[in-house]
C-alpha cells in the first residue's frame, strides 16, 4: 500500500492515493496496531484537500486515541473534526465523544458545558437520551449525585426499552455503590 501510495502521490492520482491510505489505516486497525493506523492517519492528513474526508479522519483519530487512552490527543483530534463543516451525523457523535474525551482527561466541567450546551439546542432533539446520559455521568464525575440521579431517571423513564435507559440504571447503581 505505502508503494501504490507513493506512486499515487507521484503521478498526480488523488483518489487512488485517498484509497491506499485509508485502507492501509483499515488494515492497521484491523491488525490492532492503533499507534501505526494514527501515524499513517496523520500522515494523510497532511497532504489530503479533502474536506469531508479530513473531518471523518479527524473523528477516526480521536477514536484511536481514545482506544490506546491518548486523551489529550484524543480531544484536539475531536476538536479538530469542527474545522472542516461536519455532516449532522458527524458532528453529533464528535460533540459526544469530545465531551466524553473531556471528561476522562481530567475536564469534567468542559464536558458539562459542551452537553449543556448540547442539551439546550432544538437540533439534537433527536440525541437527547445519549446528551442527557452523558450530562448525569458527568455530573457524577463532579460528585453532583443528586443532579446525576435526577438525570439518570428522566433517561430511565423517558427513554425506556433502549439501551440508554440499561445504562442510566447501572449508572444509578454506580452512584449508589460509589458516590
């Protein structure tokens, strides 16, 4: 793949270029070698005008990171996803892992905001369970367990039958084991 992309990048052939390395940064998850597949991410995203195509490998970096728990990269390659005009699908799952990539660096408020933020806005009423989950983890996280609880239950309740309400219980359970 690193010779098809080599020749790619010599000959002037874009797409064929895009597709040796996006499949070599498939084989590379694949095979489990996360640090290779960002390296290789990276490297593409230094030569790459693709704009649609930057802001899914943005996204796919702050994954890997997130994997071997490389958080602060993790976040500025969620952060970086924004630069490049996101589809709503997109942009809804970068905002959820950005604030989750907040909070487990050590940034519990940042994701506070981010999901308040996220909360108050009509357009992602349709990603309202996972917001407010992601809202009372967070409060949580802030030793807030009376906000986190009351969150959790509005997810149990409101959002019954689907896997968010599984787990507003077992984070209700959390809180009560551990908070």
């Amino acid at each position: 793949l690193k010779e098809v992309r080599d020749i790619a990048i010599e000959e002037d052939e874009e797409e064929i270029m895009e597709e040796a390395y996006i499949e070599e940064i498939v084989y590379r998850k694949t095979i489990e070698d996360i640090p290779a597949a960002i390296l290789i991410a990276n490297e593409f995203l230094e030569i790459s005008d693709n704009d649609e195509i930057n802001g899914e490998l943005w996204y796919e970096v702050g994954n890997l990171n997130m994997e071997i728990d490389d958080l602060e990269n993790a976040v500025i390659a969620y952060e970086n996803v924004f630069e490049y005009s996101p589809d709503y699908e997109l942009e809804v799952s970068a905002m959820l892992k950005l604030g989750r990539a907040y909070r487990e660096s050590g940034n519990p408020e940042e994701a506070l905001e981010l999901f308040t933020d996220m909360r108050s806005e009509d357009k992602y009423t349709e990603k309202f369970s996972d917001i407010e989950l992601e809202l009372g983890i967070t409060h949580s996280a802030l030793s807030q367990y009376e906000d986190a609880l009351n969150l959790f239950s509005i997810v149990d309740t409101t959002y019954k039958n689907t896997p968010n309400s599984g787990a507003a219980k077992y984070e209700i359970a959390s809180v009560y084991e551990y908070g």
